[in-house]
C-alpha cells in the first residue's frame, strides 16, 4: 500500500545513513591500521641505525666531549673518575619484574673541565626511588663504554628529591633533565648520558645493560587490530543490511 510505501522511505534512509557511519568507521580503522604499519617503519629504521652505530668504532673521547648533534647514538669511549659524591637516582625502573632505580653519575674527563654522565645501570630499591650507590664504589680511573642517549631540557614535572646521603648528594628523579642537572653540579656537563654497557671488568652491580631496542611488534599487533575491526564493521553492517532486506520483503505497490 502507499502507506507502507511512505513508511519505508524514513526506514531506507535511516539504513543508508548508518551504512555510511559504518564505512566511516572503517575506512578509520584501515587508516589507523596503515598509521601502525608505517610506525613500524619508523622503528625498524631507528633499531637498524642502533645496530649499525652498535658495529661501528667508538667515538673515542680526548679532551672535550664531543657536541650532542655528533654523538647521539653513537657508541661512546670516554676515560675519567666518576664523581661518587654527587649521583642521581631514576625512579621506576624494573629488571625482571623487580623495582628499582637507574644510578646516572658524572663521569670527571682526563684533561677536560667538561663531564659526561654515565648510567652506570640498575639497583634494586623497594620503593623504586631510592637507594645507596655509595655502597657499590668505582674509584679510580675508568674508561667506560656505551651507547650515547639525549637528554631533555626544560622538560618540566616535580623536581629532584634530595635523599639523605653521607658524604654523598643524591637526587631522585624520574627523568634527566638539562637545565635541573645544571643547577645542581659546580661544573659543566655534556648534554647527554652514556649508557656504559656490560662488559669484562664491570662489577654486577649497578647492573648494565645494552640499550634496549625499539619495540617493533607492538605496532604489528596493533595495524592487525585496527584492520580486523575494519572487516568485522563493514562486514557486520553488510550482513545487518542483506539480512533486513531479506525480512522486509518486496515493498508491496
């Protein structure tokens, strides 16, 4: 009849608009599925120049640290004395599932008024924030090995907590910061941190560690998410669509 002709027409257009909702959606999906995929470029790119700098001859400082544009991912050689009495802390970091810090202390260069930070790598602390590198000594000269990593400047957040310390100034924080580093040392630093890595003649604590490479798979499983739940939209919708026309019949005249 004509009014069930009259009545279907708000139906079929109810029914189109939310087929182009649901092509919407996933055409949002791939979208996001291909954004995945070329961040997965991205990091393979980035773990294959952290491989090649990891092949390649150490930049061998002599004299003044070289600048951070030249060093960074690079993998660094440096000779110095470690300056025990003032090291910072990095809160929240976890080896096997265990709480901790990362001990970062100024590395004093062999003819050099310049310093370079080294990461001297993981020690345990209960409370992921503090801890007492001063029971875990390197005295004397060392010539220390590692992957050079950035540092941030002005990046903001709480300031470093000053711990309690004999003989020592120790500072927990979450990250390294340029400028707050700077207003708690009497002389200049580079701006970056050498992560030493382990090797003979490294004591097992703080325990070293290689630079861990960017997580690759994370974003594969990602882009399959994304392109999965494009085909379940457009298929569901599709099959929604086939599956009324089916029922609704013929519109009788």
């Amino acid at each position: 009849s004509t009014a069930a002709a009259a009545a279907g027409g708000p139906m079929r257009l109810l029914g189109f608009l939310v087929l182009i909702a649901a092509l919407a959606a996933a055409a949002l999906c791939v979208r996001l599925g291909f954004w995945q995929l070329a961040r997965l470029g991205e990091k393979r790119a980035l773990n294959a120049a952290l491989r090649e700098s990891e092949r390649s001859p150490a930049l061998v400082v002599a004299g003044e640290p070289p600048p951070a544009a030249q060093a960074l991912d690079r993998l660094l050689q440096a000779t110095g004395r470690f300056d025990e009495a003032h090291q910072f802390l990095l809160s929240g970091r976890f080896h096997d599932g265990e709480p901790g810090v990362e001990v970062v202390t100024p590395l004093r260069l062999e003819g050099s008024s310049t310093s370079i930070l080294v990461n001297r790598g993981w020690l345990p602390a209960d409370d992921a924030a503090t801890a007492r590198p001063q029971d875990h000594p390197e005295p004397g000269l060392h010539t220390v090995r590692g992957v050079v990593e950035g540092i941030r400047r002005g990046a903001g957040g709480p300031p470093p907590r000053t711990l309690e310390g004999r003989g020592v100034s120790l500072w927990s924080l979450r990250g390294l910061d340029a400028d707050s580093i700077a207003r708690r040392l009497s002389y200049p630093v580079a701006g970056y941190v050498v992560r030493e890595a382990p090797g003979p003649g490294v004591p097992s604590l703080p325990r070293r560690s290689a630079r861990r490479p960017h997580d690759e798979m994370m974003h594969l499983g990602y882009a399959i998410q994304w392109f999965l739940i494009s085909i379940v939209i457009f298929g569901g919708t599709a099959a929604l669509a086939w599956s009324r026309r089916r029922r609704a019949g013929p519109i009788p005249t």
